[in-house]
C-alpha cells in the first residue's frame, strides 16, 4: 500500500462554496441532516469543513435560494434545514460520488497507519498524552453538534499520532487526515458520540499498555468509516466499476 498521500480526485475541481452546499446536501440526501435542524454557525462550519468563513456564508446563502434551507433572524435565528427541502439542486454531489474509491484508499491509508502508531503510543504510553486524550474523549460526549465534534475528533486523532514519538509519523498522518476531512459530511451527533466510546476503549488500552488491543482497536475505529461515515459513496467494489 503506498501510504504517500494521494491528490485529490473529482472535487479538486469544485470551489469551496460548493463543496459545502455538495456536502450539506448529500448529508441531508443520506438522512444524516433533517428537516428543521439548525446548522452551526459560519465560524463554526468552517472550521469543521476546512474552508473560510465567507465561503460557508456563500454556501448558505445559495442553499437558501435553492430552497434547501431557510434563515431566520432574531435570538432564535440562524441557518435551518427547511422543513421541504428541494432535493437534486447540487450537482456537485457528483464529485464526491466519483471519488469514492479515493475516499475508500484513503481511509484505509489511515487505519494502516494509527494501528502502527497506536501500538507504538502503547508500547511506551505517555502520561501526559493520555491525559489530554482523556480530556477530548469527555468533551467530545458533550459537544452539541457535527461540527464541535470534528473539531475535537481530530485533535484526538492528531494526539493518538504524535504520542507514538515517531519522527516524521505525526507530519505523514496528519496529510491523510485532511485529504481524508476534505471529503468531510455533516453526521448525527448520536452517531458520533456512541463513535466516541470507542476512542475512550482505545484510550483504555494505552493506558494498561497493550499493544495488540490499542492497534485493533485503532484500526477499527478508522475502518469503520468504510461502512458508515462515507455510507454515501457506495462500497468499495461497486465504485470501482
């Protein structure tokens, strides 16, 4: 497996607004958004979709007239899903459609890569990194939506990989994480936390040091994406004809 990071496919061609009204919608095409739910903030939302603050206020705006979500103002305001949204108005849906055997390399590029380094964190754990893991693992169970939780989720991530003390190990997962975010969509935050519990095993088994269940479960935890956080892109096997 050639764990160099891959360049990015189909979306490569997509600007940043329509990546974000791509991303919404195909959330909101797979269930994962529903009628009436708030969206985050701009700031937040860019930050959880890796693209600057105007680019999102662009997307929503476009998504507002193409019916997909409504603004209201006030205290109670903000960026809703509507409560009938259109649907079939992004075509730039496809993009990520086509790049699902990408997407699929590049998450197993991920789980090869923090199963080594979750046995190594575990061979020689570190007190300190097992404390801030600790710590993202409880914010995590509390953080109200899709977008706080990406944040943290991949500062956990991020800590798994510098703990092993490998040099050049924490740079080389830190380009697959974000070719692998930029095909990021929103999730139900239900998913995501019961998805939580198991960074809290794998913490579990860094901390009695054993080596063969922190890389199981590492490589668990990431190669679960192939069944359900990119569920829209289809298996591997039918993408690939």
């Amino acid at each position: 497996m050639d764990l160099g990071s891959p360049s990015l496919g189909a979306i490569r061609r997509t600007t940043a607004v329509d990546t974000v009204r791509a991303r919404i919608s195909l959330a909101l095409e797979l269930g994962m958004l529903v009628p009436g739910q708030r969206l985050p903030a701009p700031e937040e939302a860019a930050r959880a979709f890796g693209v600057s603050e105007m680019s999102v206020r662009r997307a929503y705006r476009a998504l507002s007239e193409e019916g997909v979500v409504v603004r209201r103002q006030g205290n109670t305001g903000g960026t809703f899903i509507a409560d009938a949204p259109t649907v079939g108005t992004v075509p730039e849906i496809a993009a990520y459609r086509e790049d699902a055997v990408h997407v699929h390399a590049l998450i197993d590029q991920r789980a090869t890569l923090e199963a080594g380094l979750a046995a190594l964190a575990a061979a020689e754990p570190a007190v300190a990194s097992i404390r801030r893991l600790d710590e993202l693992v409880a914010a995590m169970r509390t953080e109200p939506d899709w977008s706080r939780f990406r944040e943290a989720d991949a500062a956990f991530h991020a800590e798994l990989a510098a703990s092993a003390g490998v040099p050049g190990a924490a740079e080389l997962h830190d380009r697959v994480s974000r070719e692998l975010y930029s095909y990021f969509i929103p999730y139900r935050i239900e998913y995501l936390r019961a998805s939580n519990e198991e960074h809290a095993l794998l913490v579990d088994a860094l901390r009695r040091g054993d080596v063969a269940a922190a890389s199981r479960l590492a490589s668990e935890h990431v190669a679960e994406l192939h069944r359900s956080m990119y569920v829209g892109l289809g298996d591997r096997t039918d993408s690939a004809r």
